[in-house]
C-alpha cells in the first residue's frame, strides 16, 4: 500500500464537485473549493493537486463517471466507496451540506486508509455490454407498461381502443426489434473477445444459469476479477445468510442483508427456480430439505448459493460445468 499523505473527498453532483482535502500531518486544516462538473475543470484541478495524494468519492452512478475516466486515464490514485459505508462511518451527525460532505469523505478516506482498494475501470468492452444491457432494460420495461396498456383497454369497445391497440401493438414490435438488435451487438463484442466469451459460456453451463444471467455476472464481477471468491459475490447479491445473535438473550434468525444489488438478487432467484426444474441433483436437495423441515424460501436460498459457487468455481477452473451426481453409485 501506498504511503499517502494527502487525502482528497469530492462530494458528487450533476452540476458541480464539492472538495474538500488536507495534508496527513495537518488533519484538522481541511480546505475546500468547489468546481464544476466537467472535463476541463476536472484537469485544472488535478495540477493543483500534490503527490501521494488518494482521491476518494462516493459511488453515484453516472454523476462520477466522468471522474472515474479521467483518472484511470492519467493514472490518478482513486477509491470509490459505497455511500451508505461512509455515512455510517460519520458517527452522529446533525444537519447536511455538501462541503460538509467532501470533508467527512476526505476524513474517511484518512481514518479508512488501510482497507484501501483503488478502483479499476472495467474493460471496454465489459463497458459497452453494462450500457447494452441498460438499454434493454429499458426496452423491456416499456414492453411491460405497453401490455399492461391493453389490460386496462380489455373493457372497452373494439371500436374505441382499437386505434390504441394498433399503435400499442406497432411499439411493442418496434421495442422487441430493438432488443433483437442489442443482443447480436452484444454477441459481437464476445465474439471479438475470446476470453470474456469463454468466462460467458462457462457461467452458462451451471444449469439454470442463462443469457441474461451470465451477462450480469459479467459485468457485475468485472470479468469475475473484482470477487475473491463466491462467498463475497453472495454478500453483494444479498443472497449470503448471517447471524443476528448477541450475548444471551437476543438470537434471531439467520438471515439475509436487505444491502444487495436488488437486480442480481432477482436475476438469481429466476436462475435457482429454473435450476430447480432442470437439474435433478438440485431438485433431490431441495424436496429432501423441505421434507427435513426446512422453510422453501431458506432452501431456495441455498440453491442460489450453490449455484454462485458452481459459477465462480466453473470460470475459474475454466473447464464446464460437470454434474457429478449421475457419476455417483
């Protein structure tokens, strides 16, 4: 780890960055600007700032992409943390205002400077098939409102809603053109890219594991390079279970962190329903559990977990996935 000595928090916005940054030797002399959003400010401000400096901001999406590119591009030390992490970091705190926010990020970049782990923009392509992927979320969620459209039509004339069914009709065969479309781009961008294509195809021989899936895994792991292991990826898919026990009078039940990728989370649980029907091994394991007693949402669960294991163990042997139950006497 680097031995950094001076630490910069840039509070986030569509408009402007708040900053807020002092020297490790004068913590408690934190001075403060603010510039505007853009490529040109963002250089300017970059020769001000001295060596061994460990920028850091707050995950926000869209709004710090734009910081996120022009760092990695000039090599700049940066750490995007989940905002949730550094307000609870904060301890009690009465009011809110952005300067005050660059400085407790720029203060919890110094308290928090040995867990630091610099980020790493993904690879184009991983960058290009995340905002594909966007887009057809998109597409499919206009799909979905469209059909409702006509459900609620269901009780008119045909004369009345006719002209509403045609046009409705007419968009929905035009969106799904669109994601016809974005899946052979996406395709192509594997097809150029033989090691994201095979980590795609292997993650896809874990049964119940489809495109959609594998394609989220992806990108969500950046190429499966961003996890140490399955368990890590479980916590941030809300899907890994913990205790909730203290001393000897509170002991709750086992179970999941509401804090997940809420998406993934969904995408899994398709997943573990379909790995359910098709693979007679997971299928065995869960009427044997359910028979045993076991609640059907804590066992289904577990087949989630099964399956995030057999996907990060399948990438990283790099050979499919075999079911070695029907080698079994």
């Amino acid at each position: 780890m680097k031995n950094y000595q001076n630490f910069v928090g840039i509070d986030v916005s569509k408009a402007t960055l708040d900053i807020g940054f002092f020297n490790e030797k004068t913590p408690n002399e934190i001075k403060y600007l603010q510039i505007k959003n853009t490529d040109k400010s963002i250089s300017e401000l970059l020769k001000k700032l001295p060596a061994n400096s460990l920028i850091c901001f707050e995950h926000t999406g869209n709004y710090g992409l734009k910081l996120c590119y022009i760092f990695s591009k000039k090599k700049i030390d940066y750490w995007v943390v989940n905002p949730l992490e550094i307000k609870r970091s904060k301890g009690l705190v009465r009011g809110k205002s952005d300067k005050a926010d660059s400085k407790d990020i720029a203060n919890y970049a110094f308290t928090h400077k040995h867990k630091v782990k610099l980020h790493i923009m993904p690879d184009e392509q991983l960058l290009k098939i995340r905002l594909l992927l966007a887009q057809r979320d998109k597409f499919v969620k206009c799909i979905g409102m469209l059909t409702n459209t006509n459900e609620t039509l269901s009780n008119h004339p045909n004369k009345v809603k006719k002209a509403v069914l045609q046009t409705t009709a007419n968009s929905v065969k035009y969106l799904k053109k669109q994601l016809a479309i974005i899946a052979n781009k996406i395709k192509a961008i594997l097809m150029e890219n033989e090691t994201l294509n095979k980590k795609v195809e292997l993650a896809k021989s874990v049964p119940g594991v489809g495109d959609q899936t594998a394609l989220n895994l992806l990108i969500k792991t950046q190429g499966f390079t961003s996890f140490k292991n399955s368990r890590q990826f479980a916590c941030y898919a809300g899907i890994a279970p913990f205790q909730y026990t203290s001393g000897s009078s509170i002991k709750g039940k086992t179970k999941v962190s509401n804090i997940a990728d809420k998406k993934m989370k969904a995408l899994l649980s398709i997943a573990a329903l379909s790995a359910k029907r098709y693979d007679p091994q997971l299928n065995a394991y869960f009427n044997r559990k359910v028979a045993e007693g076991k609640n059907k949402m804590l066992v289904m669960n577990n087949i989630r977990n099964k399956m995030i294991a057999r996907v990060f163990a399948t990438v990283k042997r790099g050979t499919p996935y075999v079911n070695t139950a029907k080698y079994n006497a």
